[in-house]
C-alpha cells in the first residue's frame, strides 16, 4: 500500500506544481509560502480519495485532476490557519516549523488566502460537464456549514465539557466535511448515479469519522518523529477528544466500528472498490 500511494502522491504533486506555479516578481515571497505548505509532505488522502472514486466507475486522474488539486489547496490553507498564534499556535507541521514561524505570521495569513482563491481558480479550470456541480460541493464544505463551521465550534467548546454527540458534530464538519467531498466530487465527476454517490458519501461519512478518531489516539500513542509535531498538544491546549469523552479502549472500539460501516457501504460496487477498502483498512491502522 505505501508503494502504491507513493506512485499517486508523485502523480498529484507533478500537477500541483503545474497548477501552482512559482512567479519571480515584487510579491513572489507569497508564491514561496504557499509552495512551502503545499509541498511539505503531506499524505495527499483527499486527492487519492477523489481518484480512486472516480476510478470505480471508470475514470482517471485527468477527469479528477483540477478539482483534486484545488481541495489539496483548500485542506493546505486550513492547515496553515490551524497553525496560528490565534488558533492551535503549533511550531511544526510534518517535521517542519509551521509556515508562520517561517515566513511570519502575516504572510502565513495571506499564504492561506492564497491558496483557497488559488483553489477555486484552478477548479474553475477543469472541463468536466459536471464540474459545477462538483464545485458546489467543494465551496460548502470548506464553509461555514463544512470545514470552518466545524472549526468554529471547536474552538467555543475548549475547556468545556461537552457530549459524544457534540464532538462527532464537530467532527463531522472539520474533518469529515473535506474527506466527503473528496469522494463524492469523485462519484459526480465520474458520472455516476444518486444512487452511487449516497452509498460512496456514506463510505466517507464514516471513513472520516475512523480517521479522526485514529488521529486523536494517535496524539496519545503515536511518536513526535513519527507524527513529524509534538504528541499530547490535545490534552496540553484541553481540546475535546474522542480519547478524553471514551478511552484509548472504546476509541478503538469505535475506529473499528465505523471503519467496518464504510467497507460495508462500498459492497456495491464490488471488486471495483478494492484500493479503497485496502486504503481505509492501512488508514485507521496508520502510526502517523
């Protein structure tokens, strides 16, 4: 499996680089800050996500390729919004001082509205029939009702107690909002049927929810180096877990569950589904 998304991450990096360009002119400082998030090393899961959905009913990357680029855009602009002195205030992401801490806070605030306008540019580039449609589902849920409301809402329940149910809200927006769009855009750009994309939301509805659940054991158990930040900033900043509300023992318990619920829910596409179920089964059980 890590050679198998060895060769994808080196396909989505190639036209990231395409589809973000480094300028040499007066503000080309802001061409270096978003190249430097963007190519820092991540594990380009929603891009993967949105190929591999598509590949189910036929399609490759060049059907995908502009969407998945501009939502590796947006979840990098998050990333380095997270980062700040006024959110998570982190010094390193992926083994790499956060790009505020690099560039200064300043640019790393343009750098991240860069990138979600560079997102949409690049989306709007694609020649899908069904590309406004899919754009759709990329504007909400990096909005107020996906990824920045859930956002929101976590941040106003920090250092409060608060219900199971409430943190799967968050959960569902912050995280999970981003991952379901990555494979639903997937299914529409592909051509599939309602039918189709009810059952691939509900693979990542609850593949995302087991990814963060693996995420917030892993800020327990996991390593520094493995992990490339420091383990324990949850507990450190009093943020809502699932580890906190559960256990590390029910959590796991719970990262099974509704792992087991999203393979379920790709049964009807048969073998066609194969890379997915293999790459949710190595994503919950991932150290890093």
């Amino acid at each position: 499996m890590k050679n198998e998304l060895s060769e994808r991450i080196t396909v989505v990096d190639t036209s990231l680089d395409e589809l973000l360009p480094q300028y040499d002119n007066p503000q080309s400082v802001i061409y270096d800050a978003m190249r430097y998030s963007i190519f820092a090393g991540g594990k380009r899961l929603r891009p993967i996500l949105m190929w591999e959905t598509a590949r189910i009913f036929g399609k490759e990357w060049d059907c995908v390729k502009e969407l998945a680029c501009a939502l590796e855009m947006i979840h990098t602009y998050s990333l380095i919004h997270d980062d700040l002195p006024a959110m998570d205030d982190d010094d390193m992401r992926r083994g790499m001082p956060t790009n505020h801490i690099k560039f200064g806070e300043d640019i790393a605030i343009l750098a991240g509205d860069a990138l979600l306008n560079k997102a949409f540019e690049v989306a709007l580039l694609s020649k899908n029939p069904n590309a406004y449609k899919a754009l759709q589902v990329l504007a909400n849920s990096s909005g107020t009702e996906g990824m920045i409301g859930g956002q929101v809402v976590d941040l106003q329940s920090e250092g409060k107690d608060i219900e199971l149910s409430g943190l799967q809200y968050i959960h569902s927006l912050k995280t999970g909002a981003l991952i379901r769009s990555a494979c639903v855009i997937g299914a529409i750009l592909a051509g599939a049927s309602e039918k189709e994309i009810s059952a691939i939301d509900e693979f990542a509805k609850n593949l995302g929810i087991a990814f963060q659940i693996r995420d917030d054991i892993l800020d327990v158990t996991g390593s520094a180096d493995e992990l490339g930040k420091p383990i324990g900033s949850d507990e450190e900043c009093d943020k809502n877990t699932y580890v906190k509300l559960c256990g590390i023992e029910k959590s796991e318990m719970l990262v099974n569950e509704y792992s087991q619920k999203a393979m379920k829910a790709l049964s009807i596409f048969g073998n066609g589904a194969d890379f997915l179920i293999k790459l949710t089964d190595y994503l919950i059980n991932r150290n890093n």
